[in-house]
C-alpha cells in the first residue's frame, strides 16, 4: 500500500530537470523517514542532485534525462538518523516512488 504525498515544485520551476509525476511513498519509508528528510531529498533529486550512486549510475540517471531516450531515474540517500532511501522517477516521469531498499 502507498500512500501519496503532496508536491508542490512551483517554487523550484527554473532548476527542475524533470516531472515527478505523481509522488508517493511506501508504508515503510514512511514510517522512518521524517518531512524533512523527504522534502529535501525530493528537491535534491528533481534538480539532477543524485545523491550516493557511483559516478556510472549518476552518468546513466544523466543519460536518461534525454527526451529522445528517457530512463528511469535513481536516488540514493541518507535520512538525517542515517536510514538509507531511495527515489525512483519511471522513465515516463508518471510516478515517483520513496522507498527504503528492503521495499524493493
């Protein structure tokens, strides 16, 4: 079950590099991540801040941002209690998903 959360990104229009979609985010994450964590990592991630990916998944998300050959986009990062999470964008930018890896 996901629950959806809220974005409003119209403060960030001149720096987006992509669309979210609609966002949401896993029970799990949820549980363990705060507001802020989830906010600021989705400002990191919406603006190409790719987080703690190897320097080839940072290239491949950079790749993927092409409209003529787009692909899922990947982050990795670290809540303020250090829990590791991702956020996965679908390569057609319809959904954003916040997830801990054990949701995968």
């Amino acid at each position: 079950m996901k629950t959806t959360i809220i974005y409003d990104a119209s403060a960030y229009h001149e720096v987006l590099k992509f669309s979210l979609g609609q966002t949401v985010i896993t029970k799990a994450a949820l549980s363990v991540l705060t507001t802020f964590d989830i906010m600021y990592a989705i400002n990191r991630h919406v603006t190409g801040d790719w987080g703690d990916l190897s320097q080839e998944d940072k290239e491949l998300n950079d790749a993927g941002l092409s409209p003529y050959s787009p692909d899922r986009l990947l982050s990795a990062y670290k809540s303020s209690r250090g829990e590791k999470f991702w956020i996965i964008t679908e390569y057609d930018r319809s959904v954003t998903t916040i997830l801990l890896p054990s949701d995968y």
